[in-house]
C-alpha cells in the first residue's frame, strides 16, 4: 500500500471525501459503486466488479468456449483478467492495459485481424503481442453499464471470425449477464 500524505476527517455522518487527484488517478467517478474491505485496522476501497461473484461461472465459460472454438480466450472485468483458457492462461490475473481499460469502458464490439491490415490492441499489461486476431465484445447491462468483456484470441493474422464466432460471444455474454443480474 503507497502513502499519499493525504488526512481526511470523518463527519458526522460517517462520511469521508476521497481527495479529487485520486479520483482522477484511479478513474473514480461519481456514481461509481465502490466495495469497502477491512482487515485488522486498515479499510481499503476497491472498484466493484460484479463479475467477482460468479467467477466460477465465468471461468467455465471461458473453458466452454476454448472447447467448442479452439481458440484462446479471455474474459476481463473492470480491471484484469478474471478467466483465461489456451495460449492466454498465463495471463490470468493480468492487469487491464490502457487500450484494454478504453475497450471497457466504451463497450464497443469489434473484430481485428492483421489479414485486414489493423492492428491488435493490447488489453492487458503483459499482453506480449501474440495474438494477432481478436474478437471483443462487451457484456453490457440495461444501462449500457460493461459488466465484462469476451476475447477470443488467435495467433494466426489470417484468423477472421465470422457469424458463428459472434454468436457463441453473444450466447455467453447473455449467460454471463444472467448470472450478474440474478
């Protein structure tokens, strides 16, 4: 844990203001649902995810989809990656990178393919270049709010997904919202 130098006092209400420069450092915005943990004497805030809750869900999604389509896969939350099968297991527990944490928050779906001549993103900090066919898509909830967002990877520049490939994403994000949303 990094001191910031920084002493807020609590009001009467319990309250306390989280300072404005780290808002704007960690991308805090107002409305943002924070979840509050406690261990010993220190409370530390993080940025709830609610794909933390159905990680074994998410986890035999990822599984599924590696089975039925061969290619790798991984499933990110707000801040890293929360499931990953075939040549993307090693970055499990990855860090979003700043592209990966732009393609959550826009919640855009979008396929990439270096055979059309665009080049793949980096969605997570150790994301070493590999994977040179991508298909994003967003896990959005009523709102339009991304829950989570499915990559299926390949290696090969040549890969280019078709109809079949956004479906199956469409299916598991629709499975994955469910999970979230009962």
């Amino acid at each position: 844990m990094k001191a910031t130098g920084i002493v807020r006092r609590i009001d009467d209400l319990g309250r306390i203001v989280i300072p404005k420069e780290i808002r704007k450092t960690l991308k805090i915005k107002e409305g943002d649902p924070l979840e509050i943990f406690v261990q010993t004497n220190e409370v530390m805030l993080k940025r709830y995810s609610p794909i933390n809750s159905i990680t074994d869900s998410v986890i035999l999604v990822a599984k599924s989809l590696f089975k039925e389509t061969n290619y790798s896969v991984v499933i990110l939350d707000n801040e890293c990656v929360v499931a990953a099968e075939g040549d993307a297991k090693a970055f499990l527990n990855d860090t979003l990178s700043k592209e990966g944490a732009k393609v959550f928050q826009e919640g855009k779906s979008f396929s990439i393919s270096e055979v059309d001549n665009l080049k793949p993103i980096k969605l997570f900090n150790s994301d070493d270049g590999r994977f040179k066919s991508q298909l994003i898509l967003p896990v959005t909830d009523k709102d339009g709010e991304t829950l989570a967002v499915i990559c299926l990877l390949d290696t090969d520049g040549k890969t280019k997904f078709g109809a079949t490939e956004i479906r199956l994403l469409k299916l598991a994000g629709e499975f994955i919202k469910s999970k979230v949303l009962s």
